[in-house]
C-alpha cells in the first residue's frame, strides 16, 4: 500500500504536555488517513473473505508481517560536510537527516492493526527502513500467514 501525501513531520504528529506525549490533531488526521487506506485497500484485494483470514489468524496461530518503507525527499544534514563536521557542543555531526522511522512506524502500526482487526501482538516479524525518493511517501507491505 502507498500513502500519500508525504509524511508529516513527527513534531507536527505529537505534542507534550505535563510530561506526556499524545498526538496532535494533526497526527490523528493522519492515523485516520492510513486507517481508512488500509481499510478500502483491504475491502478491493480481499472482501467478503477478510473475517476470515482474521478467524485463521487467530485460530491457527497465525502471523504477521509488516514492513514500513518511509520515502523522504531528501536523507542528508544539509549542514554535514564529508570529514565529518561537529555540533555547537563538539560531537560529531551525523550525515543524515533527524527523522526516528521508529517513530512512524508505532503510529502506523496502530492505524493498520485498527484498519485490519488483527492486532499488533500479531506482527511477528517488522522492517523500517528510510529511502530517498523525488516524491515522499509511506510504502506499507502487509503479509498473512497462516498456520495449518
């Protein structure tokens, strides 16, 4: 599944206040986008039948695969330079660009398990990776499996 438009910036997506984190309105738009993508995407590839790969999954053991490829415009620190430059505190810059995948990938994992029904305890094996791409966007690959 590919999301568009690009992501939003993660402090566009959560805010904190008295010491704890929750998401703006800004990030439930976006969770709902995803949720609602994930469910029509679902209802093409797989309806009436989704309950059940659902009951499968649930009566056999089954597992979940989900992979989240987040596809920004650009990677790198635009003020890195090659040998390695240092911050105003003296560590060492890093090349890329300050954007936690890991971040996304919570938000986005919520949203499908809710798009799909089969809950997150049932992803068993995950994968995030970050990729530059003239076009930023989320590529969401989601596989069942069942046992039996």
């Amino acid at each position: 599944m590919v999301f568009d438009p690009r992501p939003i910036s993660v402090n566009d997506m959560y805010s904190t206040a008295r010491g704890r984190r929750f998401l703006t309105k800004a990030g439930k738009h976006y969770k709902d986008a995803i949720r609602e993508t994930t469910s029509k995407t679902l209802i093409q590839l797989c309806d009436p039948t989704w309950k059940e790969v659902i009951d499968a999954i649930y009566k056999t053991g089954g597992q979940v695969y989900l992979g989240l490829q987040l596809c920004l415009d650009d990677l790198w620190n635009a003020s890195w330079k090659p040998g390695g430059s240092l911050t105003a505190s003296g560590a060492i810059r890093s090349p890329y660009r300050k954007v936690d995948v890991s971040n996304y990938f919570k938000l986005i994992e919520d949203a499908v398990a809710e798009a799909t029904g089969i809950d997150d305890s049932t992803h068993t094996h995950t994968e995030q990776e970050k990729l530059p791409h003239d076009e930023p966007h989320v590529i969401i690959n989601y596989k069942v499996y069942c046992n039996g």
